[in-house]
C-alpha cells in the first residue's frame, strides 16, 4: 500500500492517473516512491501489485480526528483563502479494493489508485463534519503563515517528548497545496473496483465511531 503522496499533488482540477509523472513534495511522499522502487526490483521474482490511496478515513482514523474534536468546540478550520480539492477514500472501501486487487489475476506487476470517484471541497468535507458533529460551528480561516508557526511549534515538542507530531513543518508542501485529486478508472477497467461508501455517510460512521469509543467526550 503505497499512497498519493508518492506522485505529488495534482493541478487543474485533473485527477492524477498512475502514468502521471511522480513528484513528491514531503519525505512521507519519497519514502512512499522508495518502497514502490523497492516492490518493483523485485518483477518476475513475487508477485506483487501496487495501490495508491489519497486521503484515507474512517472510524479508529486519528488523523482527522483534531478537526472533528476542532468542531465539537465550535471551530471549522479553514486553511488559508482558497478552496482546496481532494479525492478522499473510506477505509471500508480501501480494505474492500486491496483485497480485490491482490486477489485478482490481472493485477500483478501493476498499480492502481484506489479512491471515491467524487472528489470534494475541504468546504465540503467540514459541512460534513458540521453535521454530524456541531452544526453550528463556526468557520475559522487559519493564515498559513500561522499554520506553519504552529508546525515549527509542534517540530520543537516533538523533538522534546521525542514523540512523532501530526502537524510538521515537513508537511506542509502538502498542506499548502491546492489540488490533490486521482481517478480509480484503471482500478475499475481492471477488477471492477468501486468504492461505495459516500463522503456524508462516511463522515457520518466516523464522528459515530469516535463518540462511541470516547474520542469525542469532554471536546
């Protein structure tokens, strides 16, 4: 399981396809690009076959977890001005499409995106959030001179509890950028995959699945 990151961000509103020239803007996005180098030295000697998930999301998934917990307390965070666009994934749906691909006879030697054909709006995917959260939340445009202080903040604390930080300075040549967007049309044509879990009733799963295991208490 490779990731988006190892191909970069996209622009123009096309979706990335796997023939896409890679460009990967963080270390997390070169690591990525390494192991599938490493996958590929190994043609003809396994089997093996590739697939690259954007955003991924869904219960036991603490990554957007900040920005539910963010709503609860009445703030949608927004980063900078300009609308960001994404291709997102359920984690239901990318277990479901990694086994359909290895199992697969077609596969092999081969790589796939794997995403929800509708791409979203960071503006929608908060509306949804919103919903099943704290509908009336108020949205917050974060400066991303701001966000990057922060990261530089969080950098020195991590380097102190030498714990692993969620937000980076490293990270933030994918924060910043504007489109991140790839298409499951090879995916589809090969082993019929299709993702079938909508962002609304995602989201939704997710924020029930937090309060439910009590991620969400005292927010």
């Amino acid at each position: 399981v490779s990731s988006l990151a190892a191909t970069g961000p996209s622009s123009g509103g096309v979706p990335h396809e796997e023939d896409a020239p890679v460009a990967p803007v963080t270390p997390y996005g070169h690591t990525k690009l390494a192991g599938e180098a490493e996958v590929r030295a190994h043609l003809g000697k396994i089997p093996w076959t590739i697939v690259r998930p954007p955003i991924v999301y869904g219960p036991r998934d603490p990554a957007l977890l900040l920005v539910f917990r963010s709503v609860r307390r009445g703030i949608a965070p927004f980063l900078g001005r300009i609308e960001r666009l994404y291709s997102l994934i359920h984690v239901r749906d990318l277990v479901q499409g990694a086994l359909e691909a290895a199992r697969s006879p077609k596969t092999a030697g081969e790589t796939y995106f794997l995403t929800h054909e509708e791409s979203s709006s960071w503006d929608r995917v908060m509306d949804h959030i919103r919903q099943s959260v704290r509908p009336g939340a108020k949205n917050v445009r974060i400066p991303l001179p701001l966000v990057t202080a922060a990261a530089a903040l969080s950098d020195v604390g991590a380097l102190i509890s030498r714990k692993s930080a969620m937000l980076s300075l490293k990270k933030m040549p994918e924060i910043r950028a504007k489109e991140w967007l790839c298409t499951s049309k090879r995916a589809r044509e090969a082993f019929g995959f299709s993702a079938q879990v909508g962002l609304q009733e995602g989201i939704q799963e997710t924020a029930d699945w937090y309060r439910e295991v009590g991620w969400l208490q005292g927010s």
